[in-house]
C-alpha cells in the first residue's frame, strides 16, 4: 500500500482532494470525538474505571449491543428478502413499496418509538394478540429488539439492492445449465456476490441500532438492570451534570463500536480475498 | 433544545421589527409550562407597554429541565430560567457560574412564585380503590412513574412517597425504604420523563395508578377523554417548589438585567398570580389562593427542606450513582 502513494497517479487533483477529504472528516468526525476523548479524560483512570464497569452500566452493554445484534441478524435474512422481492420480480406496487422501505429514515425515531409502543401495547393493535399468548413486548428486551429492527432495515435492503441489480441473470442460467440446483445456485452463485455487501448493511445496521435512543426509550420501559440502554445511562449521567462520567460511558461505547466495525471490515476484507484466489 | 415561539409572540415580533424600540427576553422553562407562559407573556408584555411605553418580545423554550439547564450552562442565552427543580438552577450557579449561589434569596418564597404537588390518577371509577400512598405497594397495583434518574418530576414522585413513609413509620428511614422499594417493584415502566408517563398511563392504557404533577393531572383529566381518568389526592405529600432566577450574568450583557427582573417579580402580582391558578399551579398570594381554594385540594404539604435538608442532599442520599434509589434495583 505505501508504495501506491509514490506512484504518480493519472487522475489529476489527488493532493487537493485528498487533502479536502481529511480536513472534511477531521472537522466533522475527529474532532468532536477528540473532544469527547479529552472530556472523559478529566476522570482519573480509576474512576473511569468504576463509572464503566458499575453493573447497571454493564447490563446495559449486553442489553444495547445484544439486541442491537439481533436486530442486524434479523434484517439481514429480511432485509435481503425485501431487497431480492424489490429487484426480481416486478408487480403493481412495487415502487410504493420500494419507497416505504426508507421510511424508517425519515421518520423521527421518537415518531417510530411512540407509534411502535402504542401498537404493541397490551391495548394496541398488535399488543392485544401478543399478550393471551404470553408474549410481552413492550417494556421488555424483545421491545428493544422490535425498535431497533424497525429502524435499522433500510441499511441492509439499499446496500444489497444495488449489488442484487448488477448480478447478472446470465450467470444463474448458465449454473442452471450445467446442472446446478435452485439451492447451490443460491449458495454458490449468488450469496458469494452479494455476501460483501451483507456485511456492510449488517455493520451499518448494528452501528445505528448500538448508538439508537429516540425510539427505543418509549418501548423499552427503562428498568434498570433490565431494559436500560446505554444511551439513556449516558443521559442519566448527565441528567446529574457529570459530563466527564457521561463520556467515558461514550467512550467505551465507541471504542467498542469501533472494534465490531473493523472486525466487520476485516471479515468482509478476508471473504472478498479468498474468493479471489 | 426546541424554541417555542406562541402565536402572540409572533405576532409581537412582526410588530416590534417595525418600531426600533423594543427589547427581547429569553425565558427558558420546562415542558408543562407552556401554556403558562403563553399567558403570562402576553400580560407582561401588555403592562410592561403600558408603564414604559417599550415594546417586550418575550421568546419560550421548553424542554425537560435539565436538559434546559444543561442548555443554558453550555450557552443558550436565557434571560431568565423557570425550571422544575432549584436543584437545576443551582447547576447554573455552580457549573455554569451564571448567576450568584444564593439566587434562590433574591426572590420572595424561595425564589418559586407558585408551588404545585404530587398526586395520584387513577381509572375512572377507581376500581383499586386507591386512597392514599398505601396503597402504592399493595400486591396487584401496578405504578406508573418516570426514571428518576432522568426526569425531574419523578425525583418529586418519590420524595413525597419517602416522606410519607417517614412519617407513618416514625422516621425510620429503614423502613421508608423498603416501603419505597415495594412501591417501586410495582413499577412496570419508567418513562423518561414526566410526559411520557402520563402518556402510558392514558393512552397505552397502562397501571392503575400514576403519580403526576398535580397540574398535570388536571390537565389530564380535562383535555383527554373526558371521565377516563380521575384525580386522588393523598393525605399527605411534597410541596413542589418551581423556581424561576434571572441568569445575571448574560443578562447584564445583554441590558436585560432589569426587565428580566421586573418579569419575574411580575409573576408575584395578582394579576400573574391569578394567571397561574387558571393554569393549576398553586398561587403564593393568599387573596388568589382564597379565589381558588375550591380548586385545590387540601392536604399535608412537607417541604424537601424540612423534610430532606434541602436538594442538594436529597440528589446526594437518593438520585447519586450508588444511592438509594439505584439499591432499590439491585439485582
């Protein structure tokens, strides 16, 4: 890779660009989080520790990133589904459709959260069938869950649509004709394509749903030890003017947001590789 | 942080851009206050016109009081503060050093020129049969209360229970305790504030009780269905002292400093008085409070500083990292 920096380039404009590019980012990105950084830094290292590591706080990692994780885990198999029925087949309504699937975008999560509460409460539209079978969603981990679903499947349907309306139908007849299967077409044909950007609608479906407040806190009941997330301990923090305490929980949620997002990349890196060799 | 500007505010603010003498005032309040303040402006705004012949353009924002204060400690320029909580003026004072720390002497009644209390909502009918705090932590009644650690109202909700589990438990804070406790393993939800809590308790049809403001609940119980819900006053609970302070520091920059005061002393005269009872909140004036003493319920009011030495302690002992109410939820 250094040595591609040396190699003069065809394109013109690589140093201004470029050099735009960090300036861009460093405003936007580095610097509030190195302000945050210096903001947790006010705390001696012990206390950061135990502002980190109390145990609600860490009921409330496994809580945020557990469910954040599912719900990428169900959008993936959803999400491509959506995406696979928007692309391949063409049927009235599939703009209207296709349309829709950005919604969750749009609308303000707090909007999201209080139309999601409302359906699945014990009175609401879902909520009333849900309970005589002894389903709980609302104020319970499955809420979180249903919230963060709801928000993060545009992620995976707009960066597997794309790559799904490149692939080529040729390719699918032409496993077809040497013999393949429906099954290891699928297997073998088009999930290889499509895996790459899988993982990337999963990464940026999971980095939205961790970092997600707005919906979540209506449906989620806010017990502590049971359905806090993240989010709302770093408000409660600061609820209590302790800004230093507020970060450093940012801070672990960040490094650890960090960590799943490059391990993602790598995963995504390494699978892309073998299958070119 | 949203900055509410009212229609007549609006309108103030069309006209004053035509006359050049005018001054602006940023009130920053909490969220019930809204309709209050709608009110109280376009009075002041009326008189201030009348005595000084200076056009007022009073500007509203609302927000969950410490998120307001937070606001104003990282810069909004707030002329004024009306929040739920002296503990969150005393945010602004500390951190923010915006005004001096004894802010709260400035003003007659600690600085709160209404004063409001916590009670009970109940189904109509009142089918628990609930009464008073007992009947909070009876198996089977389901609560409903905001996060304490994040809504300033629900710090409130529980004060007033402690309080009373003081009292009839011969100041054992031992006891009062573990009847907190009971009261809050009744609680299926806590909203993040004040509003929401409300909203699960009407519209998502949740428990069977729910402790609110008592301005709240009137509102409740006159805008929402009519006769869904009905108000319970308990024999004994906290007087919920609202404060308001001019923030000095950016006020004197400003040249504010002295309508922002006359704003605020504005509210203690009868004719603001009368505008908070319209709007349930408790007047201070006893001639008001006469007026209306047919709207307010009577009962036992034990204030935080007789009762818990004043907020700063009461956030100490109970709403800290560590403190009581985070023992409650230990697992």
């Amino acid at each position: 890779m250094p040595l591609l920096l040396l190699k003069k380039t065809v394109l013109p404009g690589f140093g201004i660009t470029l050099g735009f590019s960090v300036l861009y980012l460093s405003l936007l990105v580095l610097i509030p989080l190195a302000a945050l950084v210096l903001k947790a830094s006010g705390l001696t290292w012990e206390q950061f520790w135990t502002t980190v590591t109390r145990p609600q706080v860490v009921a409330s990692y496994k809580l945020s990133f557990g469910a954040a994780f599912i719900a990428a885990s169900i959008n993936i198999v959803f999400g491509l589904l959506v995406a696979w029925v928007l692309v391949r087949y063409r049927f009235p309504g599939r703009k209207i459709i296709d349309a829709l699937v950005d919604l969750p975008f749009a609308l303000p999560t707090a909007v999201a959260g209080i139309a999601l509460t409302a359906l699945y409460a014990p009175n609401g539209w879902i909520g009333q069938w849900l309970v005589p079978l002894g389903i709980k969603a609302v104020f319970t981990p499955l809420g979180v869950v249903i919230a963060l679903t709801f928000i993060s499947l545009p992620f995976v349907v707009r960066t597997v649509q794309p790559v799904l309306e490149d692939l080529g139908k040729e390719v699918e007849e032409a496993a077809a004709s040497l013999g393949a299967n429906r099954w290891a077409i699928f297997r073998r044909v088009i999930f290889p394509e499509i895996w790459p950007a899988l993982l990337t609608g999963f990464a940026l479906a999971f980095a939205r749903a961790v970092g997600e407040y707005g919906s979540v806190v209506f449906i989620s009941g806010n017990l502590p030890m049971k359905t806090e997330i993240t989010p709302l301990l770093i408000i409660s923090q600061l609820e209590q003017y302790r800004y230093a305490e507020a970060t450093a929980i940012a801070v672990v949620m960040l490094g650890a947001s960090f960590v799943l997002l490059f391990a993602i990349n790598a995963l995504q890196r390494w699978t892309t590789r073998r299958r070119a060799m | 942080m949203r900055i509410h500007l009212s229609i007549p505010a609006l309108l103030l603010l069309a006209a004053a851009a035509a006359a050049a003498d005018k001054i602006e005032l940023l009130n920053v309040s909490y969220d019930p206050t809204r309709k209050l303040y709608e009110e109280i402006n376009a009075a002041f705004a009326a008189t201030w016109k009348a005595e000084h012949g200076q056009e007022v353009v009073i500007k509203q924002s609302h927000g969950g009081s410490g998120k307001q204060a937070r606001s104003v400690i990282d810069g909004l320029p707030a002329d004024v503060v009306t929040l739920a909580l002296a503990y969150d003026i005393d945010a602004i004072a500390e951190k923010g050093r915006l005004l001096p720390t004894d802010w709260q002497k400035k003003l007659p009644d600690n600085s709160a020129p209404y004063t409001s209390t916590i009670v009970f909502l109940v189904r109509k009918g009142n089918p628990k049969g609930i009464k008073d705090w007992d009947d909070l932590v009876k198996p089977g009644v389901s609560v409903i209360t905001p996060n304490p650690k994040t809504s300033g109202g629900a710090r409130w909700n529980y004060l007033a229970a402690w309080a009373y589990a003081l009292k009839h438990n011969g100041q054992d804070e031992a006891k009062a305790k573990a009847f907190v406790t009971a009261l809050y393993q009744n609680v299926p939800v806590l909203d993040s504030a004040a509003r929401g809590s409300t909203m699960t308790f009407i519209q998502r049809g949740i428990g069977d009780v729910a402790i609110t403001w008592e301005n709240e609940a009137f509102l409740a119980s006159r805008d929402m269905d009519v006769g869904a819900c009905e108000i319970v006053v308990p024999s004994l609970s906290i007087l919920a002292e609202p404060a308001v302070a001019v923030v000095e520091k950016g006020a004197k920059k400003r040249g504010t400093l002295a309508i922002a005061q006359a704003y605020l002393e504005f509210l203690y005269t009868e004719q603001g008085q009368e505008i908070a009872a319209k709007n349930y909140y408790r007047p201070r004036l006893a001639s008001v409070a006469a007026k209306h003493a047919a709207n307010f319920p009577t009962l036992e009011l034990v204030t935080i500083d007789a009762v818990f030495g004043g907020w700063k302690k009461a956030q100490e002992q109970h709403f800290a990292d560590g403190g009581v109410f985070d023992e409650i939820y230990k697992p």
